[in-house]
C-alpha cells in the first residue's frame, strides 16, 4: 500500500473497506485471514477458486478480529507487502461473516474447514441465532467454498465432517482433497521461525 491518506481514511473509520488495488471496484470470490504469513496454500487456494469459480480471486485482511487483538498500522502495512502485488487485499474493520457479507454481496467466500466449523459455532452470535445469520448472510447472496483442513488435533476436517443446518447446506460447497490439500497453515510457520 503505497498511498497513505486512503489508509489513514479507513483507520479512521471514514471508509468501510479499502481494497490494495486501486483499480478493482468489486470482488466475487474473496478469501479471508489474518495471513500471519501469507503462504504457499493461500495462494494456491486463491488459483484453485478462481479456477472452480470462473472469477479472479481477491484476500481479505479485517483489521479487527473476534479472538485477536486489532492489528496495528505498522502490522496492517507488513502483512500488505507480503502480498506485493500478486492478488487484491481488501481491508475491512469486519471481525464476523455477518458483517462481511453486508459489505460484500454475491460474493463466495473461501475458507478452511476450521474456519468454516467457526462460522457455524452458535457461540459467534452473540446477539442472533446461528439460523438468523445463516438466514442474513444467504439474504445477501453469499456462499461458502470450504478447503479441507488439519485440525489442532492433526486430524484432516472436510465440509462433510461438520454439522450444517439441513436449511442452509446449500450455503456451502466443498473443495474435494484431490483438488486442493495443503497441511501448511500459519501457526506452524510461525512456530518453525521460532
């Protein structure tokens, strides 16, 4: 992000979502994360929904998270650079689906199966119902492409391995493994550089 006054806008609240490319007004698939790194699965990811999906793919960075702290300016413009120009970031002040979904409609976000099993953990919606969100977030035209993971516990988790409300598994589309599976996430390349 070589311009700073957008970036001080939307730090300052005045601009809901700020993209790294000037010149993409609009995104169909996005990928979130906190990309602490970025790595060789996001990116391959990102080619494996493009090519599903038809569309280019674009990243999104909220700078707020519901388990984290906010990520500070400094923070903000070093996960950025990682980035350098390959894929569109869009930055958002967005912790939940919900809120990512009022902000980008018709759009197919492309998550873990980690991450999916979050978006339909009740405990995310404190002031809704898990129903009530998956309700909102359908009303804005938004699905759910989900890559299987390896959990915590060094299992591979797949969509078919949670639980989706029968009413909105049309929401959710899986990512078969002989397609895309990576065991690479973050948090283990953080602890190697450790």
């Amino acid at each position: 992000m070589s311009v700073a006054i957008p970036l001080d806008e939307f730090l300052a609240g005045h601009l809901p979502t700020l993209c790294s490319d000037p010149t993409v007004s609009r995104t169909t698939i996005l990928l979130p994360g906190s990309f602490n790194p970025l790595h060789a699965a996001h990116c391959k990811l990102a080619e494996v929904a493009a090519a599903r999906l038809g569309h280019p793919a674009a990243f999104e960075l909220s700078i707020t998270n519901v388990d984290k702290s906010p990520l500070h300016r400094d923070e903000i413009e070093r996960r950025l650079r990682q980035f350098a120009s390959h894929y569109p970031v869009w930055l958002t002040h967005a912790p939940t689906f919900i809120e990512k979904a009022r902000l980008f409609p018709e759009v197919v976000f492309v998550v873990g199966a980690d991450t999916a099993a979050r978006i339909l953990s009740p405990r995310y919606y404190r002031n809704t119902t898990l129903d009530a969100a998956l309700d909102e977030m359908r009303s804005h035209g938004c699905r759910f492409l989900v890559a299987g993971r390896v959990d915590a516990s060094g299992r591979f988790l797949a969509l078919d391995d949670l639980s989706i409300p029968a009413a909105h598994r049309e929401m959710f589309d899986a990512i078969p493994a002989d397609v895309f599976r990576m065991d690479l996430s973050s948090t283990q390349l953080r602890a190697q550089c450790k």
